[in-house]
C-alpha cells in the first residue's frame, strides 16, 4: 500500500465526519430558515462554551462568568435538554437522541429572545460531528451579518463571539471532589429528612464509587475536553486551572473574559476607533514623559518654572495644606504670570509630579471702567480669572462614633 492511499485511508473518517456533519448542520439550518424566517435567526452575540473535569467547579462558577459577562440567563445545559419535552417526544417516537436531534435542540434554544444578549452553553459540543455543526454555526451568523449588511436588520446580527472556557482538574483531584460531594451530600439529605427542612441534593452513583467516578473523569477527556480543544485555533481558547483556591481560579477567569474592543466590535467601528490611543497606553508612558517634561522646562526656561514653582509653594500650597483633610482645594488667582506661554502646562505636571491632581479653569470678567458721555454706553475691560482645582488623597481621620 502507497503512502498516499494511507493517508486517505486516516483521513477518511474525519471527512465522513465533515460530511455527515454538513448534512445535518443544513437539514436543521433549513428548518430553522422555515420556521422563524431567515430575517429572524437571531442566535446570540455572544456564546461562552463552558466545559469542566468532574468536580471542577463549574457550579460554583457559572454566576461568577454570568456576572462577569453580564449575562441574565442561566446556562443552556444540553442533559436538561435532553429531558425535555421535545426530547422525551422522540424518544416516545422511538428515535434516538443523537447528533441531528441535539444540533436542533440546541439550536432552537439559542434562538430564544431571552438568550440575545448572550448565553453559556453547558455540554455542546460533545462529539466531532457537533464541533463541525459549531464552526458551521458560526460561518452562517457572519453571512448573515453580510447579507443583512445594508438594512435595517443588520442590528440583529451582531459580530459573533465564540468563548471556550476549560476548567480543569486532574484525574486524582476530580475524584477526590466527587466523592467529598457524595459524603456532603449524604449529611445533607439526612438532615433534610430529619428536620423536614430544605431540598434534597441529587445523588450521583459516581459521588460515591471512586471507580465510577474515574470512569466519568476518562469520558470528560476523551469526549467533550477533546471537541473543546480542537476549537482552540478557531475561537477564543480559555484555560483555567481550577484546582487553585477559588479566589484565584475566579481572578483568572475575570482576567480571561474581561472586556477586549478588538474582539467585541464591530470591525468597522473598531477601525474608526482606534485613532484614540487607550488609556492604558498613555498611562504606561505618563511618567517617563512627565519627567521628561520637567527636565525641559528648567533648562529651557528656567526663570519661568521658577516662577512657577514659587507661586505654588508661596501662594497655593499653604491653602492645599488647609485643606488636607477633604482632599480638594479650590484657588483664585489673578496674577498675570499664568497668562504667559506655558506656565498653566508647567504648574499641572509640577502638582503631578508631586501626586497631586490639578486643572484649570479660566474664566473672563468685564469690569466697569468708565461711561462714555457720548455714547451712552458703559466701558468694561476684561479681566481674567484663573480657577485651580486640586485632588488628593485626603486625611483618614477617626470621628466620634
């Protein structure tokens, strides 16, 4: 046998896979396209594929994501799916609950009004044929987006954005977790049943059968972290090691899901945007600048910052002092020196330098000066005010209780 027929000997079940996944991927598209009206499918903006080892903390987690991505729904968890009442109508059927049927299921639920804003899908995709569908999913919303480009519909068909998110523990770890949630759950139920008080928690074999409980860490691997991972170079890829405290392992998620324009944007708006420099790039530079700044105003004109500086020591600090403990302090002044070139520029990097945060606010004032007998009419000459605003971190003080 050549080398060539032995590739496409190995490649061959992959390309079934691709092939029977286009199949059911369109049967259902085309459904949906019947049912709702292709100007309606509306599947949410955002969707956050959340997979977890046994034991990992997805429970625990979940409304921590949601707030993080201010989600309101709870997640779609396709087992509950799979019990419900179109489910349980094909299985009355006879029929088996398989890719076709779980694409449609879930797909159907996506379009729900109350998942538009977003949604965290638990336990999709579980097979390589529903990781196709998925990718598929995601290349029919950019058409859509496309095709609804110039009409008003195009609000509907936000940028999409794939999240999968990995919490992950090792084997040993995840069956520790499950069987210390067997004996809680145990001491849980008895004190329900005694006391009459409370709901009972379910009772998973695998809680209590550390065999078992290997068995379901093993299927985790080989099933549903395996169809996550082989998305991780198309959509946003989010590994979280959960075995660290939980403070922690809520740290990185925040850190993982917070708020990244280039990624939620549209592109276009993106584009528009990005003339603005970020904050955070102006601030990485701030300080090197501001010296920079300082050094340039003493060797360039020196007898200006000197002035400068002694007005602020000899005039404004004394009343930034009064005021130390509020940690704001409002100034007047009418000296000339701040109508020069330069001077209100040098007085606010001086106050920053110093961890102070000052503005201005110049502010025009016609004052009478005399009545001209012929005109009638009153002369006024203008005068400047200058108005400094100086934050600061203020004085904590003990007040009487």
């Amino acid at each position: 046998m050549s080398n060539t027929e032995t590739v496409k000997k190995s490649h061959a079940p992959a390309d079934l896979e691709v092939k029977d996944a286009q199949l059911i991927f369109n049967s259902v598209w085309e459904e949906l396209e019947d049912e709702y009206g292709k100007e309606k499918l509306w599947f949410p903006k955002e969707l956050i594929l959340l997979g977890g080892a046994p034991g990992a903390g997805k429970g625990t987690n979940t409304d921590f994501i949601r707030k993080v991505r201010d989600i309101s729904e709870r997640p779609i968890v396709v087992s509950e799916l799979l019990d419900s009442p179109e489910a349980k109508a094909i299985k009355a059927r006879g029929g088996m609950v398989g890719d076709r049927e779980v694409v449609g299921l879930v797909f159907r639920k996506l379009l729900q009004p109350e998942f538009r804003g977003g949604a965290i899908l638990d336990g999709f995709p579980r097979t390589k044929v529903q990781v196709e569908c998925l990718k598929m999913l995601y290349d029919q919303m950019n058409t859509l987006r496309l095709e609804f480009a110039d009409s008003p519909e195009l609000v509907h068909f936000k940028q999409p954005i794939f999240h999968i998110m990995v919490l992950f523990v090792d084997e040993s770890e995840s069956v520790a977790r499950q069987l210390k949630r067997g004996r809680q759950t145990i001491a849980h139920n008895e004190e329900v049943q005694q006391g009459g008080i409370g709901e009972l928690w379910e009772e998973r074999p695998t809680d209590f059968n550390e065999d078992l409980a290997r068995n379901r860490y093993r299927v985790f691997k080989e099933n549903t972290y395996d169809a996550l991972v082989s998305l991780k170079q198309i959509f946003h890829y989010h590994f979280i090691n959960a075995q660290a405290p939980l403070e922690v392992v809520q740290e990185n998620i925040l850190s993982e899901l917070e708020y990244q324009s280039s990624l939620e944007l549209d592109p276009r708006t993106f584009q528009s945007l990005q003339r603005i420099p970020l904050a955070s790039e102006i601030v990485r530079h701030a300080r090197r600048e501001l010296v920079t700044r300082l050094d340039e105003y003493a060797i360039e004109n020196p007898d200006l910052f000197n002035r400068v500086v002694r007005s602020i020591q000899d005039t404004m600090m004394p009343i930034v002092v009064r005021h130390a403990i509020s940690g704001y302090a409002s100034i007047n002044s009418e000296d000339p020196l701040w109508a020069e070139p330069e001077s209100l520029a040098m007085l606010i990097d001086v106050f920053s330098e110093r961890g102070y945060h000052a503005s201005v606010d110049v502010r025009r004032h016609n004052v009478p000066q005399r009545f001209d007998m012929t005109t009638g009419k009153v002369i006024y000459s203008k005068k400047r005010v200058y108005r400094f605003l100086v934050r600061f971190s203020g004085s904590e003080i003990r007040r009487g209780g």
